[in-house]
C-alpha cells in the first residue's frame, strides 16, 4: 500500500528513543504526547475526514479508563483483556451518541454541543456512581508484570503507545486510501451531493464515529494503565476533548501525521511554559489557546500543511 | 413502443398550505430523452426531489421498472440505478476533479484505484479530461455543471434525471453540451431533463411534458408543444397565444 514507507521510517525513528536515553522526564514526556497523538487521531478520523467537530472526545477516553480500570479491581479480569472491552465499551459509547446525534440531524456546531454534553453527563455520573469510585476515583492496584499491563521501566510503556499510534496511522492511510474514506469526505463536502451518488451519509458517519471513539478509548484504557488513577476529572473532564481536537489542528486536519505533530509541538510548548512560569497553574493552557490562534490565522490547514504548501 | 422506466402517477407535494405538486404523472421511456419544462416555480424541482427520494411524496406513486420506489431514501435509488444532477451545482468543493467523479464510480467499484480509473473515463465523456488533478472549486460554471454531470453517469445509472445542466451556460457552451446528452442517450440511459434553454430542448427531447402552477397542462412531441396555446399561456399569460399564434398564422 503507498504511504506506508513514511509511516514505517517515523516509528521506527521513534522507536529508538527508549535506547538512547533512559531519563524518565524524557519518556514521561514522550509517552504523553504519544497518547494525546493517539486520542487525537481518533478524533481527526471524525473531525478531519468526517467533517464532525466534536466536543465530547471525553466520552470515550472516559470509557475506556473507567471499563478497564473498574474490570480489573472489581471483577478481577486480565488488564489485557480489560484494555481490549475498554476499546470495545468506547466503541459502544461512540455507536450510541452517533446514532441519537446523526438521526437527530445534528451538524456542526449542533454536534459539536450535543457531544460536549453527553461527556459532562458522563463525567457528573461518574462522580457520583459507586462504582466508578465517585469522588475518590479509582486506584489500579500496583502490580508490576508484563500480564498485569504493568512495567518496571517506562520503555515497554513507550512502545506499546507508540505501537498504538502506528496502528492508528495505519488504519487512517488505510481508510484515506478506501471507498469508506472518500465517502467520508464526500458527506463531510455535501452530504445530499453523496446520498444522491449513492452513499448512505448516516451509515458513513456513524461508522467513522464508532472507529474513531474505539481509537480513542485506546488512549483511555492506556492513560489508567500508564497512571494506575483514574477520576471523573481525569477520565471525562474537558481537558482531554479539549487535547483530542488541539493537536489534530494544530498539527494538521487533513494529513496522516497531522495529529502526531501537533501532539508533540502542544507538549513541547506545555513543558517549555512550567519550565519558565514555575508550574503556573492554567498558563500551559494559556499558551495552547495563543498557539490555536496564530495557527488558525497563518495556517488554518495545520503545521504539516503549511510546511507541505511551503514545499510545493 | 418502447418500454415505460418511469411512471409518476398522481404525484402531489404539500408543503404546510401550499400545493407544490398537483396530481401531476408523466412517463419517461427506456432509452429515450424526456423533457420536463415550465416556468419558473411550477414545481419540478420538487417534482424531481420526490422521484429521487430526497422529499416525500405527499400523494401518488412513483413507479421504477414496475416497481413502486416512492419513500426509498435517495442512496438507495442510486444503487437502483437513478441518478440526479442538481440545479445548484453541489460539487465537493476540497476534493479534485478525479476525487469527485470518484465517489459516483465508488457505487459499482469497491476499488479505491478502479474507482479513480473509471473516473478518468467518464471525464473524457464529458469533456473534463484536462482538467482531472485540479480542485473542483477551480472550474467554471460550465466545468461545474460537467462535472455533475460526469459524477451522476460515472454511478453507470440506467435513469439519469438532470436538472437545468444548460442553465447558467452561453451558446458556445451550450452547444458544446448538447452532444455530450445526446451521447450519453445513445449509450443506453434513459434521460429526463428539466430544461429552460428551448433550442435544446427542442433538438433533444423526443417527448415534452409541460408543468405549470403544479399541474401537467400538456405533454406531446416537442413541435406540439410550441404550438400548444395552453403552454404558450402557461409562460407568457392570458390572451398571449391568441396574439402571437395568430401574428404567425396572419
């Protein structure tokens, strides 16, 4: 399949990090921008290809932190197979809210407040039921064994994010390049244009959201295994919708590593600020906010399509 | 006589208080070109959005190869094989030439390269070759309306309804047009067209029907219906055709 070349020759540069330095600022660092890349690129396969701006990416990296979490502790079951009904759970989540959102007709920024609201619902639900812990949130119990999800060092961790991004790279080449993927845009340019060519607008997007709420809830189910906390904040809070859409944008909408850019220019930005404000609470955002503005100004198709107009 | 494709029988649309649509039916036959003319806001753009599903019928059948298809939401018709042009050209404004033929030629070819191969022919057809690579938003009114042609045939439909592709065109243009529908008739498909450029309509259509305030006032071969009062009336206003039928005859 063309495009696959590029894809290999970045993970695979990525993938030499853990054996270069063994710092764990450094891996800190790059795991989280890797996670937010992968939440991203859920997000973009909707807001980018689809044309769906949502608001509410929350829901189902929720999903997924809470579903795996909440298997392991209370139901004893394998983290592995947790992750995996995590993914699924998210999937499931992402069905329910498209089907109720595109029947409905919503667009636009219609969509984009529906979305946000069923992610508040989701968190104010989750601080309050028992099961999710309520207020306290839910505590992974510390278990350090490759078939617990868990590591001794940071480099397994590394790896499986990136593995997880490169999956999602994938899959986004793979549908940019297929039927499913030119529908996609298709509805996204002029949903009565497509149905009249025969494309079933309600079945492309709530597909493209189901997909992108299963990559998505990936990130959860890696964020609860990673950090071994989780609370209502933390998994359904607006922090992450608000990450989820940042870095495709910032990186670049419509381009494959668009995501995977923006994530690490965000992070770079957010550490460089506490680095010079001393942990400034709020100020990282601050900057995220000036960063989204001169983007959206200088270069409304991302960083990697202002370097690609740039080029060409 | 050739075989019936389309049958709209009693068709009605209401919109609240408003009758759109008034027991209008016509036919179109297999292989030939029908024409659907009247003034402006007669109805048959409304008339069009009902055969190809995009609104209710309020009243009447719609009949597609004996089969009753009126309430099929419009992708499911494209599969059957009706195809539409709009009047208000809707291409995909961010996708090139080629991506935009692509996703019609996407109904019969899952393929992703099959699809952008097939795209390349129907464009030739139309005359869009040179102009594949580019981006949709860069053609002119008249490359717009080929390419909604070029995406409704690139669905290798059987009823191909178009909806004013000559409007918006000068006469160079328009005769530029003319052959490519007559091409696409020959090629098997069976073509109704809504049509206000009357030199066209008269070279292409074999049969006319006349839509006005709703209603089908008359239908007959093109030269009938130029010399139809009711028609001559339906556009001009009361008392016109006496006028002008009888300036000809005198």
């Amino acid at each position: 399949m063309r495009g696959l070349a590029p894809i290999a020759v970045i993970v695979a540069a990525l993938a030499t990090v853990p054996l270069l330095t063994s710092s764990n600022v450094v891996l800190n660092f790059m795991v989280v921008a890797l996670l937010i890349a992968l939440v991203g690129q859920g997000w973009k396969l909707l807001g980018g290809y689809g044309g769906q701006y949502s608001f509410g990416h929350a829901a189902f990296f929720g999903t997924g932190c809470y579903v795996t979490a909440i298997l392991q502790m209370r139901y004893g079951v394998n983290a592995w197979i947790g992750f995996c009904i995590g993914i699924a759970a998210g999937a499931l989540v992402g069905a329910v809210i498209g089907f109720l959102s595109f029947r409905s007709g919503l667009r636009g920024s219609y969509f984009a407040l529906v979305t946000l609201a069923f992610a508040e619902v989701l968190r104010i639900i989750a601080s309050v039921a028992p099961i999710t812990g309520a207020g306290v949130g839910t505590l992974i119990r510390l278990d350090l064994r490759p078939e617990a999800f868990q590591f001794q060092s940071r480099a397994p961790f590394y790896w499986i994010i990136l593995a997880l991004v490169a999956l999602s790279l994938v899959l986004v080449r793979a549908i940019e390049h297929s039927r499913f993927g030119a529908y996609l845009m298709a509805v996204r340019e002029n949903e009565d244009a497509a149905r009249a060519l025969g494309v079933d607008a309600m079945r492309t997007k709530l597909a493209a959201m189901i997909i992108s709420a299963a990559i998505t809830a990936a990130g959860g189910c890696f964020y609860a295994q990673y950090f071994l906390f989780i609370d209502a904040g933390i998994a359904y809070g607006p922090w992450i919708s608000v990450e989820a859409l940042l870095a495709p944008i910032i990186g670049g909408i419509g381009t494959v590593f668009g995501p995977l850019l923006g994530a690490l220019v965000v992070k770079t930005l957010g550490e460089f600020t506490k680095l010079v404000t001393g942990d400034a609470p709020g100020l990282d955002l601050v900057i995220y906010g000036g960063v989204l503005v001169l983007v959206v100004a200088f270069a409304p198709r991302g960083i990697a399509g202002f370097l690609e107009r740039r080029r060409g | 006589m050739a075989e019936t494709l389309l049958r709209v029988e009693d068709v009605s649309k209401r919109f609240g208080g408003l009758l759109a649509v008034n027991r209008a039916s016509l036919t179109a036959e297999a292989g030939r070109i029908t024409a659907l003319i009247g003034p402006n806001g007669a109805g048959k753009t409304t008339l069009f959005a009902m055969i190809t599903g995009f609104l209710a019928v309020s009243e009447g059948r719609v009949l597609y190869d004996g089969a009753p298809i009126a309430g099929e939401p419009p992708h499911r018709l494209a599969r059957r094989g009706i195809a539409r042009t709009f009047q208000i050209v809707q291409p995909f404004s961010n996708l090139t030439v080629r991506e935009n033929i692509a996703v019609g030629a996407h109904l019969n070819r899952p393929g992703r390269g099959d699809a952008l191969a097939a795209a390349g022919e129907v464009a030739r057809m139309v005359g869009l070759a040179d102009m594949l690579d580019r981006p949709a938003t860069s053609l002119t009114v008249a490359g717009r309306k080929r390419l909604e042609l070029a995406r409704a045939l690139a669905t290798r439909p059987r009823l191909l309804l178009l909806d004013e592709v000559l409007a918006g065109l000068n006469p160079s243009e328009i005769r530029d047009m003319v052959p490519v529908i007559r091409t696409i008739r020959d090629g098997g498909i069976t073509i109704i067209m809504i049509e206000h450029v009357m030199q066209a309509v008269m070279s292409l259509a074999e049969h006319v029907f006349v839509l006005s305030e709703g209603r089908i006032i008359a239908e007959g071969s093109p030269q009938a219906i130029a010399g139809n009062p009711r028609v001559v009336e339906a556009y001009l206003g009361r008392g016109a055709a006496n006028r002008m039928l009888g300036a000809a005859h005198g």
